[in-house]
C-alpha cells in the first residue's frame, strides 16, 4: 500500500509539473480509483483527491505582494433618515430648544415648545414615514409620537402652519406630564 501510494505522489507530481496550467486544475478520483485531471471542478461521480493524504503538500508559503489600490466604487444611495433633531431641556415657550450643532434638517424655526410636556414640530418640508424618540437623561420618561390626521393637533395650538408631528412626554412613575430633552429621528 506504501509504495502504491508513493508511485501515485512521483505520478501526480509528474503531472503536475508537466502542465503549466494545472495550478489551476484538480485532481479526482473515479468510482474504480482512476485519477483523472479536470481543469475546474471534479464531475458528481467523481471525490476529489486531497493531496495532503500522500504528504505532497508543501509548507505555506511566504505571503504575496499587496495589490494595488482599486478604482473608488459608485455613491452609495442615500439613508434613509431624513433629518434628525437634537432637542433641549428648556422651559416651556422656550425660542431655543434644538441643538443645532447635532441636528440636520430641523432647526430651532421647526420646533415650539407648547407646554409642559408637548413639542411641536412644523413646516419641515417632507412629510415624516417614521418618527423615533430616544431620551437624552432622564430614564422616568415614556414618549408618544403623534402624526397628526389632517396637520392639527389641538395641544399644539392653532398656527398657521400645519402640524408634521408632535412628541409628548409623561413620568413613568406616575403618568404626569414631562419636561425632559430627548434625541428624535425623522423618516
């Protein structure tokens, strides 16, 4: 069985320097045992033949050259965040209540402050999908998200402007009205 197993090595090895293509090919083993060279993949009938079986299997070798630095790709397509809006703890009637500096799309112009616990967000320029409201601070807080039916929303009073969303907040511990900041995501 040795020495079969030697003749099959010299063999193969004879093969495989005398075609300069065969790096690329494999070896396979028929249902008798005939071992047949295919230039991809062996046929469903046939296993390929692991060369590491008969110690033909060299050591790794060294690591290749870094290749060269490939052609930027295509943009990428927009997010689908709209605009973002990061809004302060203030008091009620408050002028400035988002940060402008980690916000995009909304501005201080976007957003009243009606009461306690209500933000009204107007005139955006995009009709909001999806609203996410994330706390800043305060863990006791539960948001609501209301997107107004037909732009009015009567906490957030009567303006000539239409209502696009509306965030309120209320305690956890006791349902009371919130005054707290809070991180909001537009869709």
């Amino acid at each position: 069985m040795r020495r079969i197993a030697v003749v099959v090595v010299c063999a193969l090895g004879a093969v495989l320097i005398a075609m300069p293509e065969a790096r690329a090919a494999v070896l396979c083993v028929k249902k008798r045992g005939q071992v047949v060279r295919r230039t991809t993949i062996c046929k469903p009938t046939e296993t390929l033949l692991n060369l590491a079986e008969f110690g033909a299997v060299g050591p790794k070798g060294p690591p290749g050259e870094q290749g060269q630095v490939g052609d930027q790709g295509p943009p990428g397509t927009p997010g689908a965040v709209r605009a973002f809006a990061d809004v302060e703890l203030s008091a009620v009637g408050a002028i400035d209540t988002v940060a402008e500096e980690r916000s995009k799309g909304v501005t201080d112009s976007n957003v009243t402050h009606q009461n306690t616990n209500t933000w009204c967000f107007r005139n955006l320029g995009f009709t909001p999908k999806v609203v996410m409201v994330t706390q800043r601070f305060f863990i006791d807080t539960i948001f609501t998200v209301v997107l107004p039916s037909a732009n009015e929303f009567p906490p957030c009073g009567i303006d000539p402007v239409p209502v696009d969303f509306a965030v309120q907040a209320v305690k956890r511990s006791d349902g009371t009205p919130s005054n707290t900041s809070f991180a909001v995501l537009i869709e």
